[in-house]
C-alpha cells in the first residue's frame, strides 16, 4: 500500500513545477517552444533531431526569457545541467553533428545552418558579436573550419563556433590520481553536463560525466571569462542541434537550470526511456564467466582429479573458443572459400600487432603465410553485423572469390566468427597506391608508373563492370584500394564489399558505401550506386593520380581545396597541366597528362548521365578515340551550377552552391584521423 502510495507520489512530482518563475525550472513537456525535426515525447524526452533526416535542426528553448544580469550590468551566476544521448545512425558509427546547450537573445533563430553549423549560425553571421549567443557544444564531426580538436569534444563557444575554450570528451577522475577518462559522446549512453558560471569570479566550467558516477570535482572546461559584453538582460535557454549528410538522433533526458543558485540533480530512476540503439553487448560472453568460476569453486572443495578435470575442461574451453568461428549448414556449398580460423590464426602468427599491414577501408590488415600451402596473404578482419544479409554476403564473397584478372587483387576466401568476418586476399607486396602518391618527400612514382597504373585500374573496373557474367559495381574506388603487386601493376582491392561491412574503424568511408570525397552528388542523394557513380570515383581516382594530392585537401588555398573544382578552374585558364603532382617536374608526356586530367573531369562529372562508360574510358585511355569535343570547362562550371541548384531544391535549408560545401563538410570529418 504504502509502495503505491509511494508511487503516486512520485508520478505526482514527475510533472515537475517551476517554483520560482523565471529563474529555476526542471524540464516537463511545459513551458517549451520547439521548432525544426525537435519533438518533445509524452514522457518528457526531448528529442532534437532523429535518424532520418539529412541536412536538419532542431531546436527546444525555455519560452519565457531568464533576467540574467543585476541592474549594475554584471551577469548572475548560473547552473544548469543535462542528460543527453546521442545515437549515431545504426550502421554508420560515425554521427553528426552534434548538440549545444545555447543561451540565446531570441528563441527563434532564422536561417540558420544544419551541419557544423549546429543549427546556430550561418555564413553571413557566424563570428558576428551582436549574436549575443553563448553555447557549449558537444560536438561529434571534426570540422577544420571552426578549428575543432577532433570528432569527440565538448567547447565553449561565444558568437562563434570556433571554440574559445574546447577538450576531448571525458572527465578527471576524483579518485586515483585524478586520471583521465574518455567518453565517447556517439557511444548511444545518456552522459551529463554541468554548465555553470560563477558571477563573483567570472568563471565558467563544464563538466562532463556518465551520470551513474559522482560528479567529478574538477571540471573538464573551466573558463574565466566575462560574460557581460556577451550576455544581455534578458536572454532564452535551451538547446540546438543538426544533423549533416551524417545523421544522429539526438535526446535530452533531462535539464534543469537554476539562476543565482545551483541547480537540481536527476533521479536517474525517472529518467525516461529512450530507444537504445545498441543491442545488449555478447550477453552469451557474460554468461560463460560464472560457468567457468562455478567450475573452478566446485574443484577447490573437492578432491584433486577434480580439480585435474576442471582444469583440463577450462583449458579446453579456452582452447575451443580461441578458435571458435561461426559455420551454417548454408555455407557448406562454399566449401572451397571458407577458411578455418586456427589456419588463418596460425598464418598471422596470432594477428600480432607487427603483422599489422595497416588499417584500411575496413578494419586491420594483418600479413600472413597460409600453414600447409606456404602461401603469402593478406587477412583483413572485418566487424560485421552477423544478423542482417550474411547468406547474401556470403554468397557474394563467392561470386567475387571467382573472379579473376591480372588488375584485381583476388579474394581467396573468407572465414566467419562472432562478429568478426576475415577476408583473405592475394599478398600485394607493395602496399597502396597512396602510400606512393601522398606525403612523399621525393618522387616515388614516375609519370610513365602513374599512366601504367591508371590503365590497369580502368582494365580492372572494365571487367567488373562489362566482363564479367553479371555487373559487378565496386563502390569505393580510390587511391587507397589500388595495391601494387611486385611487377609495379596497379590492382584493384576490395571490390564490392563497402556494402556489406561496418565502417567503423575509418571514418572517411561512409555507409554511403564510399569514401567522402569520391562520392557522386547523385549517390549522396539517393544512396544508390552504380556504374555511373564508380565512374565519378574513378574520375577523382584519376585527378589523385595525375595531381598527387587527394581529392579535397583542407589545408591548400580556398580555389584548391575542392580538386576537380580547381582542376577544371585551370582548364578554363588553358592550364590544366598546372595542376600536375609538382614532384614530376617536366618528366611527363603532354598529352597523356592532358588526357587524364580532362578524363578525370570528364568521369567526375556532376551529371551522372554525362559520364562515359568504362568501355569509352579504356578507348580513351588507349588512344583509340579522341574525348568528346563538346566537352570543355564551360560545360562543367554548367553542369556544377545546375546539380546544385538541384539539390537545393531538394534541400530547402541549405543555399545555393550547396555541392560545394556539402563536400567540404564532408571531407573534413575525413581529415579527423
Ligand atoms: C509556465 O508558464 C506559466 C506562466 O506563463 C506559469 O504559470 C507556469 O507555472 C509555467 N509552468 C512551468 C512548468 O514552468
Ligand atoms: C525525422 O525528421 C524528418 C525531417 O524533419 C521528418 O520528415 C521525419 O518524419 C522524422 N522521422 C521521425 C521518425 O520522426
Ligand atoms: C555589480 O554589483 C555586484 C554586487 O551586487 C558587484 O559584485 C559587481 O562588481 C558590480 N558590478 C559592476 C560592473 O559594478
Ligand atoms: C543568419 O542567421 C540570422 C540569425 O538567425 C538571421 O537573422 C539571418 O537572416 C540569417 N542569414 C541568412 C543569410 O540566412
Ligand atoms: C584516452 O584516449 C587517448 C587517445 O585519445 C589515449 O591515448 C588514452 O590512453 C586514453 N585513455 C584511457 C584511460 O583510455
Ligand atoms: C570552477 O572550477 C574551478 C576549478 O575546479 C573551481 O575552483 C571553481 O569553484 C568552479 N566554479 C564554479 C562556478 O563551479
């Protein structure tokens, strides 16, 4: 009885009440203005943007305005603290763009720009002090532009989103020397902040910390700053949000904000439930830890070939589940590409560290020699998500396990554990393309090299797309995914994977299935590949080759950043072959590097019906027929112009040109790592 008591009681309270008007509330669905994707639920979570919009905001503010300053002008003290969530998109693992606790002259906040823009500034206003906005953002995307430390931070931010003050996510702990502990911000888990300013001593701190610890002394950010030229009278408090072409959902679970006092502290009990993305991590791995201490206790009290036997089956286990791999009846019409995974164990000497090749498109790479063939491979471990598609992933890894050309690397087999899938590949001695193009002090590849290169690639894709029985679309062509075998012959790896695999460990590939950067404008809109966007890949591939330089470079002038922008600027000028890697110095033929220049532009052509097919290309590339003659650097500058006029259209809260910084944004989370 008195439990229900109890109960009603604290329901009773759940629908909290402000006590002071204006100066101290807890969040309820009350006295809240919302605007853009931010919903508020019936059960007091606010969520601020969801997982299926691009390009959005969100914001939620208190409705009525707070009187922030004393009459002599000096700015009260403050508290506030939230409890948020992010969920990066299911199978993205990487997340945008953030969230900021915001204080505001105005709740509503036109024309404002998704993205890294937080849904608090645009371009014509950003750095602009009469915004009177102060914001701590907790910010998931590296953007270059606002000189954001990485992809997981949390800054002060005073009309502007360059951060005054800005550190990686995580709090010093109060006990043992105060280490201190990383969070990550995406990981799906609530987190709470504390924001809080001290009027007397004109200091501001944050902290940050998963709410079911204490809340650690010291403070993560803690600023001395005046808040009094930035602050006016009466200002709004709430919270904004964004997402980008990367999407999150993102929740507040509770606020509360205090003027001249501190505010109140959750009952994590009442917290309300929102949808955790993730699912239970390996609950059968929890559950064989007491079997195995069960064992052990049992043995200790009883007599010694017992414990013998406990300690022979705790070996066995151990043993087993070193090698344990996950096998379906399904798969045993593979037979010829499945691998055991004790062969693949024993081959890279226990994926030890100095086997490690290097980590690519999807997960470490680890050299190794095959046990009874001697054979060299390459082993590259995939995490995967073994509920969704694996028969078809399967039976994909065997169709492409069948192909074969001198200009592919060949996929030898595969092996499947928990949440783990080991792609075994042809040994390619040399490594990437990359590693020869990029970051090279001297020149590494000679002209007549690259030309051999780019030829052999557009052999390989060539076959993909036209020779083999069905169309096989690559998906996430790049320098990267190009290895060279020990006869200096361009190979193409990793074809038609990006579809199937997580993309956790590299954030410059998207679930998109690509590499920013090297994804077509259509792709990006309709999320759907094909030849023609392969193509797009392989025009930037080309401008990567001939330029040696990747496709945006944040750190090169503004008209350079944007690769096949500035190459086409220069055609437009006639001087395209300035663009060419300056390591080459003259060492290049005129023609051939004309014609890939042109070619790579002619391929990453913003109209996807305006590229040619491979067959045209390797024609091209041949010398068999000349380029088309209506092609010229007017007709891109048109078509650039055009697509993005489309898609602003199709985007209403982006402006004009958005093409551009739609791939800006983008390629900066790239830069990240
Ligand atoms: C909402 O605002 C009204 C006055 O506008 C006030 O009477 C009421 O207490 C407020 N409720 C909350 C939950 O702040
Ligand atoms: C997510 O936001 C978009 C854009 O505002 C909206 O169209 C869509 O209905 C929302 N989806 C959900 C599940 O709320
Ligand atoms: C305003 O008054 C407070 C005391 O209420 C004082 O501490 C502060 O220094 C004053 N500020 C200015 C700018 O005079
Ligand atoms: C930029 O944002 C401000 C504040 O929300 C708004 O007043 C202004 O109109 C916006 N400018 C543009 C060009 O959208
Ligand atoms: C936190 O992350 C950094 C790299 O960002 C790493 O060097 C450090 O060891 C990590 N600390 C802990 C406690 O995990
Ligand atoms: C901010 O942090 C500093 C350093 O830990 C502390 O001395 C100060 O009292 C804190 N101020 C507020 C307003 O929490």
């Amino acid at each position: 009885m008195s439990l229900i008591v109890l109960i009603l009681f604290l329901l009773h309270r759940l629908k909290f009440v402000s006590s002071n008007i204006h100066d101290e509330f807890m969040f309820s669905g009350d006295n809240l203005s919302v605007d853009g994707t931010a919903e508020i639920e019936s059960d007091g979570l606010f969520k601020l943007t969801n997982a299926t919009g691009r390009q959005t905001t969100g914001h939620v503010f208190y409705s009525l305005p707070l009187r922030f300053k004393k009459p002599n002008g000096s700015v009260l003290s403050f508290s506030t603290s939230f409890i948020f969530a992010i969920l990066p998109d299911d199978q993205y693992h990487i997340s945008g763009h953030g969230l900021a606790f915001v204080i505001s002259p105005s709740k509503d906040l036109p024309g404002v720009l998704p993205s890294q823009y937080l849904g608090l500034f645009n371009n014509s206003n950003i750095g602009d002090p009469s915004n009177h906005i102060v914001a701590v953002e907790v910010d998931t995307i590296l953007s270059r532009e606002f000189s954001d430390i990485n992809d997981n931070h949390v800054g002060i931010d005073i009309n502007s989103l360059i951060s005054i003050e800005s550190a990686k996510a995580g709090y010093h702990a109060d006990d043992n020397g105060g280490g201190f502990m990383n969070l990550s911000l995406i990981s799906g888990d609530p987190l709470q902040i504390w924001v809080e300013y001290d009027g007397a001593e004109k200091q501001l701190n944050v902290t940050l910390y998963p709410p079911n610890i204490p809340r650690p002394h010291r403070p993560l950010l803690s600023l001395r700053q005046d808040l009094s030229p930035f602050i006016l009278d009466d200002m709004y408090v709430g919270f904004s949000s964004s997402t980008g072409s990367i999407r999150a959902t993102h929740y507040i679970l509770a606020w509360s904000f205090k003027m001249n006092g501190q505010a109140k502290d959750f009952d994590l009990s009442r917290l309300p439930k929102f949808p955790q993305g993730r699912q239970q991590e390996n609950p059968t791995k929890k559950k064989k830890k007491p079997k195995v201490l069960a064992i052990s206790l049992s043995s200790a009290s009883l007599v010694l070939l017992l414990a013998t036997i406990s300690v022979i089956a705790l070996i066995t286990v151990k043993w087993k589940r070193r090698y344990m791999e996950v096998l379906e009846d399904w798969e045993v019409q593979y037979g010829p590409h499945r691998f055991t995974y004790k062969d693949l164990f024993i081959a890279t000497k226990g994926f030890k560290e100095r086997k490690l090749l290097g980590r690519g498109g999807f997960g470490g790479v680890y050299r190794g020699v095959l046990p009874t063939s001697k054979i060299h491979v390459a082993v590259k471990r995939v995490s995967h998500d073994s509920r969704q598609g694996m028969r078809e992933f399967v039976a994909e890894i065997a169709t492409i396990g069948r192909l074969r050309h001198p200009n592919l690397v060949r996929l030898l087999g595969y092996c499947r554990r928990k949440g783990e899938l080991l792609l075994v590949y042809d040994y390619m001695p040399k490594g990437s393309l990359n590693k020869f193009l990029f970051d090279q002090p001297r020149l590494t590849l000679s002209w007549a090299q690259r030309f051999k290169i780019i030829r052999d690639v557009a052999s390989g894709l060539l076959y993909l797309h036209h020779q083999w029985v069905q169309v096989i679309i690559h998906r996430d062509i790049k320098a990267s995914n190009v290895l060279i075998d020990g006869e200096m012959n361009g190979r193409l790896g990793d074809f038609g994977l990006a579809k199937w695999c997580d993309h956790g460990t590299d954030p410059q590939t998207t679930n998109l299935a690509g590499t920013l950067g090297y994804i077509a404008p259509e792709l990006a809109r309709t999320g759907k590949a094909t030849t023609r966007s392969d193509l797009f890949a392989f025009g930037s591939f080309l401008l990567e080759v001939a330029c040696g330089r990747r496709p945006v470079e944040p750190r090169v002038e503004l008209e350079k950043i944007i690769l096949v922008d500035w190459v086409t600027d220069c055609w437009g000028r006639e001087d395209i072959l300035q663009t060419l890697d300056p390591k080459l110095g003259m060492e290049y033929v005129v023609e051939e590097a004309e014609l890939v220049l042109k070619l790579g532009l002619l391929c990453s052509h913003p109209v996807a019906a305006a590229r040619p097919s491979m067959l045209s290309v390797v024609r091209y590339l041949n010398g068999d027929a000349p380029l088309p003659e209506d092609f010229n650097a007017n007709v891109l500058v048109q078509g650039r112009n055009e697509n993005s006029n489309e898609i602003a259209t199709s985007n209403p809260s982006s402006e004009k040109g958005s093409r551009r910084s739609l791939t800006i944004t983008e390629q900066f989370i790239s830069v990240g790592r």
